[in-house]
C-alpha cells in the first residue's frame, strides 16, 4: 500500500475513516482485500457540520459513502451508463466515471483521463457505496473527522474556475502497448498563459513517449510471453486560490515479476503560468529545508526495511499539493523495498510556515 500518512487517530484511525486525507488508492492492478460486506461498521456523515440522514460505512481501506449520500445529500449529479455497466458523479465541469469491477473495484477516470489507481467500491443489498477518496481526491471536497461526535465531515471547496480534460498519446504493436495521457487545461482568462501551460504538458508527454520507444526497442519483447506496457495519468490533487497541481503516475512494464511506477509532481501559478518549486512556496520560512529534512528523515527511518543514507532533500525535491501542504515523495527502490511501494508524506503548511503566511503570496 502506499504511504500517504497522517498523524490523527482516535478510536478508529482518522486515516483509516477519511481514508481521502490520509491514504492513496491501492493500485488498479493489485488486488486488494474484499471487505466485508454483512455488519460493516457504521459511520455518521456530515455536510459543513449539518449532519445528514444517511449514514456510510468503515471497510478496510477506510470511509465508504453511498451513492445515494451523494447524490441527495451533497447535491451531485450521479448518472448510470448501461453500455459500459458505469456511474458517473459530477460537480460543475469535473466528472468522475466509475466502472465496477468483481473484486470490489471500480476503474475510475477524471474528465476522460484513465486513474491508474482505482476506488474501493461495494454493492451491500443493493446499495452502492465508493470510497469517500473519491470525493477528496477528484471533486473538491475535504474531510474532517471529528473525534467528539464520531463523525465524517464534508467540506466543498471554491476551486478555480478552470476544466482540466486528458491529451492521449497512444501507440501498439505485436510488443507493446503505450497510452500516455496529458493535462490540458481551458477557461484561463490569458489565452497566452494557457497555451503556453498546455504546451508544456504537451511536450512532456511527446518526450516520454520518445523515451520509452527507445529503451523498449534496445530491451525488446517481453519473455514471458505477455506484451511490454507503458501507461500514464495525472490527477489534480489541488485546484484553488489561483494555484494547480498535478500527481503524474506512470506504470512501465518490460518483462519479469512486476512492473514499475514513477511518480511527479507539477505545481503552477494560473496567472502567470509560472511552475512552483518548494522553494516558492516556502520562502517565508529561511531554514524550510533543513525543517523539512528532519521531518522526512524521522519519518523514513520509522519505515519497515528502510535501506539507510537519507541526509537530505536537496535543492529540487519531488513535491505536489494537497489539501492544506505538501506531499513530498519518493519513487520505488529509494529508501525501501519494491513491497514497501512509494512513499508519499503529507505536511501542512502550519507545520513548516510561520503563523500567518501564505504560501501562494507572490
């Protein structure tokens, strides 16, 4: 599972009951634990503190909220399609479409980009539920768990006025199958700093594809009989005060037990245009860096199988935003074991900035 960690608890684990704030979506590609399904523990919902009738339920990988909840209490717009046997949830220009899978699954895609990872989904009598990372992760929403009155609650969030939509670049052959898809971005006021973003993205993208059709003719097909495999997407994972960011994920896999995952970051001023570093946007704090590394080293060297040799970060470390900080992470085989997955540590911006300041101040 992937490490996306937070420090509240209490009687269950506020990660475990958020689940959005706390941790990442297994894989689509790995099988995770089917929960149960008869006498799921209940759990209060809320709606910016006014508790709402229906109740959800705790599974094994945290806050599951019925379809219902969002669609008669939060107000979204849910539609079936038969055809592809899929649910679709809607919150001004964003969609997410959900496509059930039998291990208690659903494959997900944001606007037409395809999410490697997927969201625990359950069927219980009838009545549909999806992880609460759904809401949190894609349609602007955060969750609190509020420990006096053992509940869930669901804040919608004023995000920019912005629609992100997916650029594909996709190839196959006998040996290999590529789909790398791309942000783009509409609704910018400056045409020119729109353009310029969505160039980006695009040139990124074209020079991934570039690379990954070299090294996959000097590697060749596959042994195993199975085809090589290359994939990529991106989600938004913040959207608001003029500022976006971006997690990329991309799945390689050339043969052997198991493919790999690589990890990004994108952070930009929709204003300007300009790409955000750490440095950015936490210059308010002169010694960020060396609070930051001390964090992260604490962190590492609580993780099971840690290798060792983290001294610090560095000048330009792989960072995107989330919710009210940073998310810094590492890519497969860094600190850890290939089974420990990648690392991902959240921080609040209360945790690294003086009180008061803000990140987003140019």
């Amino acid at each position: 599972m992937k490490l996306y960690r937070s420090a509240a608890s209490a009687v269950l684990s506020a990660s475990l009951l958020l689940g959005a704030s706390a941790l990442p979506a297994l894989p689509a590609w790995a099988a995770p634990v089917a929960p149960v399904t008869k006498g799921q523990p209940s759990v209060a919902l809320s709606l910016n503190g006014q508790l709402l009738s229906q109740k959800g339920s705790i599974a094994e990988e945290g806050t599951l909220i019925p379809l219902s909840v969002i669609r008669d209490g939060l107000g979204l717009k849910i539609s079936y399609e038969a055809k592809t046997k899929s649910y679709a949830i809607q919150r001004g220009t964003t969609i997410v479409r959900l496509t059930p899978g039998p291990s208690n699954w659903a494959d997900t895609s944001v606007n037409g980009a395809k999410q490697i990872e997927g969201y625990l989904w359950v069927n219980n009598k009838g009545l549909n539920s999806v992880s609460v990372r759904v809401l949190s992760d894609h349609l602007g929403y955060r969750t609190e768990w509020n420990n006096s009155t053992k509940t869930v609650n669901l804040i919608p969030l004023k995000t920019n006025a912005v629609t992100v939509t997916a650029g594909t670049l996709s190839e196959s052959s006998k040996t290999i199958d590529i789909s790398i898809q791309y942000p783009q971005i509409s609704g910018l006021t400056d045409a020119k700093v729109q353009s310029s973003m969505n160039q980006q993205f695009k040139d990124q993208a074209e020079a991934y594809l570039k690379d990954v059709k070299k090294r996959a003719a000097e590697l060749g097909p596959a042994q195993n009989g199975f085809k090589n495999e290359v994939k990529e997407s991106y989600s938004v994972t913040y959207n608001q005060n003029g500022i976006i960011s971006f997690r990329t994920q991309s799945y390689e896999y050339y043969g052997g037990a198991h493919g790999m995952s690589v990890l990004g970051g994108l952070t930009f001023n929709l204003k300007s245009g300009q790409s955000l570093s750490l440095k950015d946007l936490l210059k308010s704090n002169p010694d960020y860096a060396k609070v930051l590394s001390a964090k992260v080293k604490t962190k590492l060297e609580k993780e099971p199988g840690y290798f060792g040799g983290f001294k610090t970060l560095g000048a330009n470390p792989d960072f995107y935003l989330k919710d009210e900080g940073i998310v810094i992470f590492f890519q497969q085989y860094d600190y850890v074991p290939y089974a420990a997955g990648l690392l991902e540590y959240y921080f609040p911006f209360a945790s690294l900035l003086p009180q008061g300041a803000n990140p987003f101040e140019q």
